[in-house]
C-alpha cells in the first residue's frame, strides 16, 4: 500500500481572508502556531523550549573574531551522536547555535574528521558518559576523541561552581541546564543559525511527559547543553590553544583561595 501525507497550512485555505488569518492564528497559544497554522510538528503544550521559532532563528552571518567559541558533544552509536558548535558576544550576553552535526553508527575517527574543519582550535564539552570506556579500544571515549584531534576539555562538562565550590562541583542536572536555555530564549539571549536544521527539528520535538524530560531525539540539544555549561571556558579563535590541564589548576586553586 502506497502513502502520502500532505501538509496543509492555513494559507492554503482560500476563503480566509488576510485578516482572519492573522485573528485565528493569534487565538492560539503562542507556541502552537507552527504545528496549527504551518503544519510544522511539535508536541504542543508538552514542549521543553515554548518559543516561536521565528522568535530564535537568525540569518547566518560573520562571527566577530573576539567573539568566543566553543563546542560540545553528545555520544552515541544506534542514537546518533551530536554536536554543535556556539559562538558567545559577551558584550551583549547572546549565545548563538552556529552549526550542528548528527550521525549515527560511525567511529570517533570519521566524526572527528566531520567536526575538525569546525576548527582545530575548537574547545569540546563532552558528558559524564565520556568516562566510560569503548569496548573496542578500551580507552576512555572522550579520550579517543582527543587523540583523534578534537581539542577536548579535561574534565566533563558540569555547571559553573557555586559559592564556596571547586571547578567541577557544580553538577550537571538536565533541568538547570535546559531552563537556563529556555530563559534565554525567552529573553532573546539565544539564537540560531537557520542553518541548524538538526537543532531546530530536534526543538520541535523535544518534550516532557508526566512531567519528566523524554529523553529522544535530544542528540544535537544535548550537546548544546553541555557546551553552554561549560560557556566560562570559551575561547576566541586563536592561533596559541590554552593549557586546559594547566587552566583547570588555577581555577581549582582560586576556588580553594576563595573557600
């Protein structure tokens, strides 16, 4: 049996004029309108990020070269592994997706050689999961990834320390990190290259159920979230790579200076 779906939009129906359109559709909440009035599938009240799209996207243009950058990588193999790259104008407070990545069932060697041209000087957050070993090799994951070229940072990827806490105290629970993004979303302090279709199809779908965190389809969202954890070691494009093992010391020792 043949199928075909067909997606209809609000602007194909020809006896609505302009102006009942644009009353029908800002009857609805706002972060229904593009599943209601375009077709574009979301989960609707259910949605982590709330937001109307056109409110995040932006045209692809030329970073600053002051801007800082830095990356972030979520593991997988039958899930896909993720990734994205952020730029941060600090002047003005705005993260910014510029590019994602998603593949499935590939060796870190072909997605480190998919993610280099990114930038050999790239910081990578990576997961708690980077710890673990691959069964192949039997070296640590994000350590494969590092002697495959990937400037990966030295410790996982947690929130920045609270008062009186070391560098890599801060945790790392899903729900501070995705309603820190969602506030900047909210508050217009995160945009995204329309060219990061990945980020935005997994967006649309990206949902809770019974109030928890379904965790599907979050590949490209997930690395996005442990590169914005890890914002504070951002760097500008450079041709010097900072010592992140020597970095890390002095932020231990200043935490310790502080407790």
């Amino acid at each position: 049996m043949t199928r075909h779906v067909t997606t209809m939009t609000i602007y194909d129906v020809d006896h609505y004029t302009d102006a009942q359109r644009a009353q029908i559709i800002a009857s609805y909440p706002a972060h229904e309108r593009e599943a209601r009035a375009k077709g574009i599938p979301t989960l609707g009240s259910g949605l982590i990020f709330p937001v109307v799209e056109e409110d995040i996207i932006v045209d692809p243009f030329k970073i600053p070269d002051y801007w800082k950058h830095i990356a972030g990588l979520d593991f997988g193999w039958d899930h896909p592994t993720g990734a994205v790259k952020l730029a941060y104008d600090a002047d003005n407070d705005v993260v910014y997706v510029v590019a994602d990545y998603r593949a499935s069932e590939l060796t870190p060697v072909l997605h480190t050689a998919a993610l280099k041209p990114w930038g050999d000087w790239l910081p990578w957050a990576w997961p708690h999961d980077g710890l673990q070993h691959d069964k192949g090799s039997g070296e640590q994951i994000a350590e494969n990834y590092r002697s495959n070229g990937l400037k990966m940072l030295p410790e996982k990827a947690t929130h920045p320390p609270g008062p009186g806490e070391k560098e890599g105290q801060g945790g790392n629970g899903v729900e501070a990190g995705v309603l820190d993004m969602l506030e900047r979303m909210q508050t217009g302090r995160w945009k995204v290259f329309s060219t990061c279709q990945s980020w935005l199809a997994e967006r649309r779908l990206y949902h809770r159920k019974n109030g928890k965190i379904v965790k599907e389809r979050d590949d490209v969202i997930s690395a996005s979230r442990y590169a914005y954890m890890m914002l504070r070691f951002a760097i500008p494009k450079r041709e010097k790579i900072p010592d992140w093992k020597k970095a890390l010391q002095a932020r231990h020792r200043a935490s310790s200076q502080a407790a």
